[in-house]
C-alpha cells in the first residue's frame, strides 16, 4: 500500500479510483474500464509531474522523510558486492544505527559507512531511527582508520535527523564521539565521498559528511536543525515549520549554490520512494563520477582539498 503524504492527497483520489476500477473490472470480466482507467493514469502522471516539479523547502523536507525512501542497506545491498560488515567500537557496544564495513564497489575494494534507519517497526526500534550513540561514531571512527591504514576510499552515506540526544548517550560523550568522526574525516588520506540520501541532520550528519566531494539527492535535506526544532526555538510555534524550512537554506538546490554540496543526484519523477531502483543506479553513477575526480589526487593532496573546502564554507559572497 501506498504511503501518501499530505501534499498528495489529490493524486491518492486519483490513483486509487484507477485501482477500484481495475478491481471491479476484474470481478465482473464484462465491464471495460480500460480506456477510462488509462485516462484516470495520465491523469495521475501530470499531476505527480506538477507536484514534484516545484517542490517548496518543507515539501523536500516531507519526501526525504518518506518511510519508503531507500535507506543505507538498501543502497549496500544494491549498488556494492562482497560487504562484509564490521561491528562494535571496541569498547563499549555496537551500534546498529550506524553500518559499516570493506565492501567492492565497481569491483573496487572500499569502506563504506552509513546510518540505517530501518523500514518497518522492528527494525526501527533496532536501528534507533537512524540516530547514533557514541559507539556509533565511534565505530565510524574505527573503520576510517583501516580505510587509511588500507589505503581504501570510503564512502558515506548520509541519513540522520541527527546523533541521538539521551541520557545515556551524553554520558557516554556524545559531543566527543561526533567531533572525533568530524576530525577523522579531515586526517584519512584517501578519498572520501559523502552522499546525503534522506535527511543530513546536524553534527550528527557532518560526522560522515566532512568529505572532498559531497552529493545530495535532489529530495534530500541537510541542516544545522529540523525545521520544527528551529521554528520551536525562534518562535515558540513548532507550527512554523515551513517558515523555518525556507530560512533554513537546506535543500540540495540551495546547498549547491552555497557551495556546500557539489553534485545533485536526479531523483525520477515522484521521488525515490517510488522508483527505488532507478535512484539506486543513480547514486551509483554519482559516486563513480566522484571517485574518478579523485583518483589520481595524492595523500597531500587529498587532505589539503578537504581542509580548505571546510575552512572557507560560509565565505561565499562576504567581503574579503
């Protein structure tokens, strides 16, 4: 069943009168819909093109919350071979939220690294929606120093409301454990690409993400808060969400012409919820391109890159 959010409850009628006419089509074989139900199908088409043509900020921020948006293993799943997971941060837990391992991508050994979220109660519940612990970082932390000590590239891969806030967490440095993952991201001396595929939220987000090349999904977001947290704070009105999520600047669109995201990856009409396969190969291109821009960069290189892009980030536009 589809999951419909709140801007498409007119395509829902649409698409599920088409349905209900296929339905009674096929009890009674005498009925012919066809042509009505292809009119109703085109119609759904356009209106799916229209929506997604002109998506406002909190609208993108509602497609990359999509719970049938492909998520991390999904993405390992599809476009690596030979993952091999690594667990545990050797010294306190592993954390499920957090996945990782050496895995081939394009025949290419790497280590890839992402947050999971889960598609279904259990497995949310496991995965704490996506939002680390210390050890998670920790485990991050871990796994790039092999990719270094290995000479590996690692990849990324970006879906976070952001690293999770309790008692436990704190007690355990939190803070710490996210800005050890920010540094080693700046220390590894081999190619690091980030993809956000959902949500980038926080410096939950920027522990993996402080990488030579980043890439956004054309629906993803990525921000310092969610909308409702900073509409909380400014306002008192988590209402004002969508006044937030256009100040907030973080759309792919917006962060690419900040300078902050370097590729946007298409995403098919209807976003990747509905065409996950097609988004997948996608991210695929997207990460090989980036790789190639890379390769023949050295160990000084490669770090000197990273650095500079992250020290003048926010200076776009400012007076020398």
């Amino acid at each position: 069943m589809t999951n419909y959010l709140d801007f498409e409850k007119p395509l829902a009628e649409i698409e599920g009168t088409a349905v209900e006419l296929r339905a009674k089509a096929r009890e009674n074989r005498e009925m012919d819909i066809e042509e009505e139900a292809a009119g109703l199908d085109k119609k759904a088409h356009d209106l799916l093109k229209e929506l997604y043509s002109n998506l406002t900020p909190w609208r993108k921020y509602q497609v990359a919350r999509h719970p049938e948006r492909p998520h991390t293993i999904d993405y390992i799943q599809e476009i690596f071979t030979e993952y091999t997971a690594l667990g545990g941060d050797r010294n306190f837990a592993d954390d499920d939220a957090v996945m990782g391992g050496l895995a081939r991508f394009e025949d290419r050994p790497v280590v890839v690294i992402g947050h999971e979220k889960g598609n279904d109660t259990e497995s949310r519940l496991k995965r704490n929606f996506g939002m680390a612990r210390p050890e998670g970082y920790r485990k991050a932390v871990r796994l790039m120093d092999l990719a270094d000590r290995m000479r590996l590239p690692v990849i990324t891969l970006v879906d976070t409301v952001g690293a999770y806030p309790g008692k436990g967490a704190e007690e355990r440095g939190q803070s710490e454990a996210i800005a050890r993952s920010t540094e080693k991201c700046l220390q590894i001396k081999v190619p690091l690409v980030s993809v956000v595929l959902g949500e980038g939220g926080s410096g939950g987000a920027v522990a993996f993400a402080t990488a030579n090349r980043l890439a956004m999904l054309e629906h993803a977001v990525y921000s310092v808060i969610s909308p409702e947290g900073c509409a909380t704070i400014l306002w008192k009105d988590s209402e004002r969400m969508r006044e937030a999520a256009e100040a907030l600047r973080l759309t792919a669109q917006d962060l690419k012409q900040l300078e902050v995201c370097d590729k946007i990856i298409p995403e098919p009409i209807g976003g990747a919820h509905r065409h996950r396969t097609e988004t997948m190969q996608n991210v695929r291109t997207a990460i090989s391109d980036l790789l190639k821009e890379l390769e023949d960069k050295s160990p000084k290189e490669l770090l000197k890159e990273r650095r500079a892009k992250f020290l003048n980030m926010g200076s776009k536009g400012l007076p020398a």
